[in-house]
C-alpha cells in the first residue's frame, strides 16, 4: 500500500455502515453462507461497515486501504467476511506466521464481544489464510481450532472469511442479542515495512466497541417466481403443430 510515512504508524480507520442497512437499524440478519472465502450475495442485504473512509488519528494518508467488513449469524455461529483492497497483498511467508508473530502480515484481527460487551476477544486471520490466531487470555474462552474460515487473494485484494461458534453460557452472542466490533487491519508492505490501521481504540477491552443488534429477519436474497414451462409432450405436439401450418402455408403458395 502507498504510505507516506516510513514508519510504523497506528491509524484510525473509520466504519460506516453501507449497502441495505442505515446507520439507524445497524442490524446483523441471520444466514448461514458457505465457508469458501468468497462472499455470499446474501452478506449484502445483512450489516456492511466500509473500511478506510475519513480522516484517520494521525494525519498520515492510507487512502489505498479500504474494503467492505460484512457481517450473518444463525443459532451456532457469528459469520464475518472481510473483502480489503490493497494493492500488494503480501505475507511474511507461513513458517513465520505459525511463530509468534501473525500479524506481521496482510490480515484482519476482528476485536468481538459476543456476550454483550462484558467480555472482548481477539481472533485474527491472515490474507493467505495461514492461520487463525487470538490472545492466550482468550483461549480458556474460545478454542481457536473450532473456527472455520478460508481466504482467497490476488495481487490486489483478498478476502477474509470466517464461523465463529457462540457458546451458551460463555460467548452467548444469542442471549446478549447483539455483538460487540472493533477492527485492527495489518499491512505487511513489498519492501517490509508494517503497518496497523484500527477504529478508535484497538487494544483490548470494551473501549472503542461498536454495538450492533441482532435480527431474526433472513437476509437471503429474494426468489423470483421462474415462469412456468410446459412439460416436454405438450412442448413437442405445439412443435410439430407449428411445423405442419408451416408446411401446408408453404404447398399451397406453391400451388
């Protein structure tokens, strides 16, 4: 991405909402996509937040960063698809990312409270897909092998998506009705620099979440009613009975 600073610099990165939902509903509808790193028409008519708009903390520029932060959910898992513009996807290479340092890479670190703010988790996920990582604190809460994601990329974007499971009782997103959100995004640049763009405050804790509540209306795109075909024999008898006038049109100006 073009930076002007040579630096590592932490920056805001504003959310606004997007696409079907208004800043005024702010709703997550449910839906259960498939898990293909690819993002479901279905994500569209659900809560969108778009990534890199707006002044940032610092006054430096980033305004090659920018995306679309989709968000479903249905009895078992909150569903987050992540599609970032970045105009040199990279990655430190996926023996370094099993280290101790993930996210020194292209990646989205998600900040979640999925019991109505008491308690904030960290999953992050890499552009290559490398690996799905968190804090230690988190893991007595939430066992990151039980999440689900994939990615894709190109040179030029890539696509972050993943299930994570709400557990009754602990992480009970359903019985809080809404989600906490917070977002950090990573970039690891061709020449090696690092960069971090958040909302508000990135660390831990519930400072800085954005609250969205939940809906029970389906955010499957609509089914239009397909017109009605008429069954093979009729179809073959109105074709022959074309073919026929067709012909005897043809005799009698022959005649």
């Amino acid at each position: 991405m073009k930076k002007t600073a040579s630096f590592l610099t932490t920056a805001l990165l504003t959310l606004s909402l997007a696409g079907n939902v208004s800043a005024a509903d702010g709703e997550i509808l449910t839906g259960t996509p498939i898990i293909d790193g690819k993002v479901d028409a279905m994500y569209k008519n659900s809560l969108t937040l778009e990534t890199g708009k707006g002044t940032n903390a610092y006054n430096t520029d980033w305004d090659d960063a920018n995306g679309s932060i989709y968000f479903l959910h249905d009895d078992s898992y909150l569903y987050i698809c992540a599609e970032i513009i970045d105009n040199d996807v990279t990655t430190i290479g996926e023996e370094e990312c099993k280290k101790e340092n993930p996210f020194k890479n292209d990646n989205c670190e998600f900040r979640l409270s999925l019991d109505g703010g008491t308690t904030t988790i960290k999953l992050g996920i890499d552009a290559y897909g490398y690996r799905a990582y968190g804090l230690k604190a988190n893991e007595a809460l939430i066992d990151y092998s039980t999440i689900q994601y994939k990615t894709t990329y190109t040179d030029t974007s890539y696509v972050i998506e993943a299930a994570i499971p709400c557990t009754e009782g602990v992480l009970d997103m359903k019985t809080a009705g809404k989600l906490g959100f917070k977002l950090q995004l990573n970039d690891l640049t061709k020449d090696g620099n690092h960069y971090n763009f958040a909302t508000d405050y990135a660390g831990e804790g519930a400072k800085g979440l954005v609250f969205y509540n939940l809906s029970s209306e389906s955010a499957a795109p609509a089914v239009t009613n397909a017109p009605k075909t008429a069954d093979p024999i009729t179809a073959a008898l109105a074709l022959c009975t074309a073919a026929g006038a067709i012909v005897c049109f043809s005799k009698k100006h022959a005649e």
